[in-house]
C-alpha cells in the first residue's frame, strides 16, 4: 500500500484545472496565491461525515461531486468568484479505487468552474471529507446574510424540493407518479449557482444557499438582518413532480423544509424589481419572487386559501434532539 | 442540546483576535477577508483524527492548543505571517464542557499569533478536527521545499528528539534520568516558529517543519529539489535529557526520526553562512548548522565515529503498512 505522499502525488496533483494566479500548489507546507488586489478573498469550509451527511457504502464519485458542490453554494451564496480549494480526506484504508472514483466526481465539478485543488492530505480514520474552499468578490462585500431590509422582495431560484422529494421517494416514504430520473439528478448532482450568484450584486446585497430548507436558511437572513418575512406559498416555485405531490398531500413540509436543493434565496428592494426581473429573465436559471421581508422576526408563510401558517418549521439541525 | 447554530455563535464567534482586515467574520456563507495587494496569500489545512492523531481521551485544551499549533507550524514553514483560520470539528455528541475546553486551547495560542477565527462548523460524529489557516508571504513567495541547492548548509532550529523521548517516556519504553516535564511541554504544547520563519527570508529559500522527523522531512526537500543531504549527526542539536538517552542507547534515530518537534529545517547558501549566523546569534530560537545539501539523492548521516549510515531511517507515514 502506498504511503500518503504517493497517494498525494497520484491522485491529487493535476487533478483540477491550473490557474496562472496559483504560485505554488500541492506539496509542500502551504500552497501560495495571489489575490486581486482590488478584490476581497471569500473563505469557506464544509466537513462531511459519513453516517451523518451520507452513508458508508455512498458512491465515492457522486461524494466527490458534491463536496465540492455543497463548497460552491457557499460561494454562490456569497455573489463570489471560486478559484481554488483544499481537501482533506479520512479513510479507513488507503483505497486507491476510492480515492480515484472520488477524485473524478470531484475534478469534474472543479473543471466546470475553474476551480484548483491546492492543498490537503490524507489521514486513516472514520470516512469523512473536509473542504476549504477560496475565491474572490469585489472589494464592496458580497451577499450577506444581514442585509435584508424592510419591504424588500424575497426570491429564489429554480425550483423547491426536488432533492428533499428524490430522498422521500429513496427511502420508500413516497410512490412517484411518473418519470424521477430529473428529481435524483437533483439530489446526487446539485448545481451550485455560481454564476447566478455573480449576477446578483448589481441588484441584491443580502443571499443564502438554501441547504436545510427555505424557511431555515430564511430564518438566517431574518435572525442576522433583525427582520421577518412573509412567504406566499402559492408563488413558490414547484418541479411538476413536487407540484403534484403537494396537491396529493398538502403538504408544504416539502418545499419550505427539505434540504439539500442548493438553491438561492436572495432579497432585494421592491423598486429594484421590476428591473431585476427584465434582466433576469434571459438568464439560464429561473428566479422567482416568493414574498416580502416585514417588521418583526421569524418566517411567516401564507397558504393557497389565505390562512398564515405562524412560524414555518425550521429545519434540519445537525445538533438538535 | 442546542443547535449547531447555537453552539458555532457561543464558542467560535469573539474566541480569538479581532483583525481590521477581516470584512466579515464567523456566521455567514464565507468570510470576506481583506489580503494586502503586494503579498500573496499562504494557506494551508490539517486533520487530526482521534484514534490516529491523538486518543479518545485527550484533553480537551491540549488538542485545541495543538491542533493549531500544527498549522501555525506549517505557515512558520513557509515564512508566512499567519491571519485567519477556519475550524471544522466532528463531535461524537453536542458536549459544551469539552467545546468550551477547546477554544480555550485554541485561542490561547490565536491570540499569540494574532490569528482570527472566520469560519467553520460543528457536525456529529467520530471525533476529529480540521484547521484551514490562512496567511501572507512577500510577493517573492515564501520557504519552498524545492529549493535546495548543491551546496547549501542544512540547518535546524531549537531541539531534536524531545516530543519523541517523552512520548516514549509515556509509552513506558524509556525511564528518564532526572526532571522531563520541559520534554512533555514540548510534547503537549509545541512553539511553532513563525518569528524565525519570517526572519529567515533574508538568507534562506527553503524550509520544512520537522512533524515527521528530521530525517523523513529533510527527504521531501531533497526529492522535491533534486538533491541529496549528509547530516553530521555529532552537529546534532540535543536537549540535555535526549543527548544521554543517546549517549545511553546508541539510538539515533530519536532525533533523526521521531515526529512532533514542530522545528524548522531550512537550508542557505554556504556563502551567506558567517553574515546568517551573525545575525541569528541575538534570535531567540538558537539555530544550528547539521549538515550539507549534496548532489545525488535521500538523506545520509555520518556518525560521530566517521561511519555512514546510506540511507536515514523515513518517519511515520499514515498510509504505510
């Protein structure tokens, strides 16, 4: 079995795509960049753990896919420009197939945005993935969380729990009618809205990827800008599939607190609106406005018939019992 | 059980230094972070697993003092001036007593080196802790492994070998004549040597930290520059307690291969040898000169009979069975 350096050497370095901003990459102590000068360096980072995030016996190229994909909504979400990333992997043995099959979920995804794997290593342990990943906004900030304002117009882009409804359907709690290939697709290969996120500065200052459900990632933007928000749930963007599965149930759990869509919810001031939507109307990506940001706090939604559901289920806490 | 959120703003937000050049810190989907336009940007990451790294039952503060210890090393190693940092913690439960233990180790040694805490996240599941760091090199770039030359002097910093005779002081292989508890500091709360990292671009090119033992590191420069290293193990730099274990044993391969020193080994032109030794006589980590860098390949010691041994013992690699 080969030693770490090895697998370091064969598996990560010229894995990804290779950036002239990139002055020293993988092995050695530190890899060296150079940042913009007129820009603001935008850093996150995501672990995820198997048993917890996904199980044991998870395909290794679809965990490479989107571990970074889950890195990318965070830059997305930042209205941020990705350019390189590290990765730490711990594996129970050094699995060079593993490793390999990761690697091309992964390198995939990072091709796709131009993004340099720079650093890492790998250690023997539990399974599990951790990933820093780096890239720039312009020097006036991107889109934060504390940044709605009163009367502001709330979206979001694509369509709302089509990843929360694949897993249903995964784990034998719902029969599909008809055709889910789009709907898994959606659950295994997210598309981080990078490019969306980008566009968005001219118009909004305030953005969440929308991993644990709408109404969580909400309450975020609503805790941290010191506002409430008001959803009309007959504006949420639904997929045919889930469409039809809330008219089957009535059941709005599905859109307002499954997870895992990757999607954006971003707020802008209502005299931006009709502006923003002549633009955004030629873009790949659909946005739609769902509801407006009020006084007060937490995350109210109005159903089809009128009545107001009060506080809408927050979502999936890692910690909660 | 509070909620992930919970726990991130009570431990992590307001630990550690409080930079004017982070724009926006902990709590968003990245940080916003403002890099000098005339450095480039040094980063770095690091796991440590329990069972690997450390053990289940290691004390709390102890492994959040050196698990940043451990990257802090690593920017030391490249000259860098450490900034920020990222921590991603994997928890077998939600435990506030041993979280708060943690940062409290951590960002002890943050504030030392004026190190912010911008990012990060708290999940469930086997115990382990991922640090990404992030700091800045002159535009020169910093201490590169492959820069050694024919010729070069091979230096070390502080002390060999005392993290490895108190570890096995503690394992019960060695009993130790007289006082250890300086060895068991070194052990437990490694100085990374970032001031001597930083003053080393002046003279020197080329450095490592020495986590896996002198020997094994001094290999990566010589692969990664193409050369070969003859050590002078009479010029070896031993504390008291080492220096009679090998008097006592005749076993080098305590300061040659065991790891956690957390020392530089940087390499410098011979002629600029008298000026750097000069200049370092007033530093406060005493520097000494082992070795040569030598044409040819791997790392040979000469003992202090004038025998040579070829081929220096590899340290600790975590895949190598």
């Amino acid at each position: 079995m080969p030693g770490e350096f090895d697998l370091i050497r064969r598996f990560f370095m010229d894995a990804t795509a290779d950036r002239p901003d990139v002055v020293l990459g993988i092995g050695d102590d530190c890899a060296l960049l150079q940042v913009p000068g007129d820009r603001l360096l935008a850093i996150s980072s995501d672990t995820l753990v198997s048993g917890h995030h996904f199980t044991a016996d998870v395909d290794p190229q679809a965990l490479g896919y989107k571990a970074l994909a889950v890195n990318l909504s965070d830059m997305a979400a930042m209205g941020a420009e990705p350019a390189w990333a590290s990765l730490c992997i711990t594996l129970p043995q050094a699995d060079e197939r593993w490793l390999k099959d990761f690697m091309c979920g992964f390198s995939e995804l990072a091709a796709c945005f131009d993004v340099q794997l720079v650093g890492g290593d790998t250690t023997r342990g539990p399974l599990s993935v951790s990933i820093a990943i780096q890239g720039f906004t312009d020097r006036q900030g991107g889109l934060r969380r504390d940044a709605a304002r009163v009367g502001d117009r709330i979206y979001v882009s694509g369509t709302l729990g089509d990843a929360g409804l694949a897993l249903r359907v995964r784990q034998g709690r719902y029969v599909p009618k008809g055709e889910m290939c789009t709907l898994d697709e959606r659950l295994d290969r997210p598309q981080p809205r990078v490019a969306l996120g980008r566009r968005l500065g001219k118009f909004s200052r305030c953005a969440i990827d929308i991993s644990d459900g709408l109404g969580s990632d909400l309450m975020h933007i609503c805790e941290q800008s010191g506002v409430g928000a008001m959803l009309n749930l007959d504006q949420l963007p639904l997929s045919l599939q889930v469409g039809r599965y809330v008219a089957d149930t009535g059941d709005w759990s599905l859109p307002l607190s499954a997870g895992d869509d990757y999607e954006l919810a971003f707020t802008l001031p209502a005299e931006l609106q009709a502006e923003f939507e002549r633009e955004a109307g030629s873009w790949d990506v659909p946005v739609t406005c769902v509801g407006t940001i009020e006084p007060g706090e937490g995350v109210r939604a109005r159903l089809p018939d009128g009545r107001i559901i009060e506080e809408v289920t927050r979502g999936y806490e890692h910690f909660r019992t």
